[in-house]
C-alpha cells in the first residue's frame, strides 16, 4: 500500500506560515528585465531551485545554447506556442537567466549539459511586447532614452547607448531598419532575442500609422529581416512566443533557409 500524500508532501516553510502571495504564481519576464520581480525569480539560483527540470525545458535549453557555441545543430528561430499559464514565461526567464549569468548558476547542471553553456555572459535582448508603446515610448531612467519600437528596444537592451544610436532614426520614425544595421548592433556576438507575446503587439500597432503603412506591417518586416539574420549566422537565435495557433494568423513565420 502506497504512502498516502500528506506523508510524502512536506509544505513548503512559507506555505505553513500563510505568506505564499499568490502573485509569485505568475511570472512576468518585464520585471525580471528590469531587475524588479520577486526573488524566486530575479535571483538566478534561487530561480532554477525552484524550477521542475521538465524535458521540455531541458531540451529548449540545449538547443538554444548548443548552437550557439557550435556544440549541436539547433534550429535558429524558435516558436514557443502555449496556452496562457502554459510556463512559456518561465522558459523564456530561464534562457534570459543563464545568458545574463552563464555556468555559475548553482544546480544549473539538472537541466543541461554545461558544456553546452558559453563560458561568460552573452548578448540577450528579452522583450514583453505587450508593453511596448509607440506612442509615448518605454523610458529608461539610468540613461534618459525612451524606446518606441521593437527594434529600438532590442538595440537599448543589447548594446546600451551606442547600440541605441546606430538606428535612433528608425526608432523615432517607426520605420523598419535592416539587417546590415542588426549585424552592427549584434557584432558576431552570441545573442539570444526573446520576444513574449509579439501577437498582442502586433494587434496595438496596426492603429499607429507609418507614411501609408502602419506599424504593424513595419514590424512584420523587422522580424523577417531578424529571421533571416539568425538563419544566416550561428551566433543568434530568435525565440518567440505565441498565445495560441489563432495568433499565427497575425505572424505568420517562414522556416529557416
């Protein structure tokens, strides 16, 4: 006869004293960006204790950082589609994690093989799209710049200010920039961009209008220019995620060459 639960479930300490906020339940890749989550998941080590090593995660793991340093051959544009509360957000924290940090996350060897991990830190832009705005742009108060476009943020987060400058114009004016800038931003470097939600986004900007485009289409346009950037190189993989299969009605992606 089988243990019952309540003998081989011990409650976490903090769950006995009635102070789990259930908030922590629901991840937000934004905060983490800026340094502002709870605890559980700003912090690193604390993160992937508390982080099941499903084989999902395990194998998105070694595919995105595998290529990267030349160790496997995995595929350069990667689509995480989930259901809301599906744990592509935890996935997404866990690849901003260990490209911020890299091989001194403690326990990180119960998801991956470290050899498949760079030796230091690498480039990583990681976005919620939900919460760009095109209108009044995203403020960063440590440098004064305001991002307005996708394209801008990704600048702002991989190369600062100087990355920032290379296509402030394309910022400002909502306008698409092409791969020969994106090549200069990235420099041949190890780079992971992680775009959440990029279907919401795509619905907000269609109400901005570019010259006789809109947004959207301007967006639509940088993400092939970015597909086809990372299927040309081995230094960059794009991960995305998607809602739902409806979405893929407002981003429709083509395979890598």
């Amino acid at each position: 006869m089988l243990p019952s639960v309540f003998k081989t479930c011990v409650p976490r300490e903090e769950i006995l004293a009635g102070e789990l906020s259930l908030d922590l339940f629901a991840a937000k890749l934004r905060l983490v960006v800026e340094g502002k989550a709870p605890h559980v998941y700003q912090d690193p080590t604390t993160f992937f204790i508390n982080t099941f090593a499903t084989d999902g995660l395990k194998t998105l793991i070694a595919e995105v950082f595998g290529r990267l340093v030349g160790a496997s051959v995995g595929s350069p544009i990667i689509r995480l589609e989930t259901s809301f509360g599906g744990g592509k957000t935890h996935d997404e924290i866990a690849l901003l994690h260990i490209a911020k940090t890299g091989k001194t996350i403690s326990g990180l060897e119960r998801f991956v093989n470290l050899n498949l991990i760079p030796e230091r830190p690498i480039q990583v832009a990681a976005i919620a799209c939900q919460y760009l705005d095109p209108i009044n742009g995203v403020y960063h108060p440590d440098t004064g710049i305001t991002t307005y476009t996708l394209w801008g943020e990704i600048a702002y987060q991989i190369g600062g200010i100087t990355g920032y400058s290379l296509l402030k114009g394309s910022d400002e004016q909502r306008v698409s920039p092409g791969t020969v800038v994106l090549e200069r931003i990235i420099q041949g470097e190890p780079t992971v961009i992680i775009l959440d939600e990029i279907a919401r986004h795509l619905r907000a900007a269609k109400a901005t209008l570019v010259g006789k485009s809109n947004l959207a289409e301007q967006v639509v346009a940088f993400l092939f220019s970015l597909m086809d950037l990372a299927a040309a190189s081995n230094s960059l993989v794009f991960v995305y995620t998607l809602a739902s299969s409806s979405d893929q009605g407002y981003f429709i992606l083509r395979s890598s060459d």
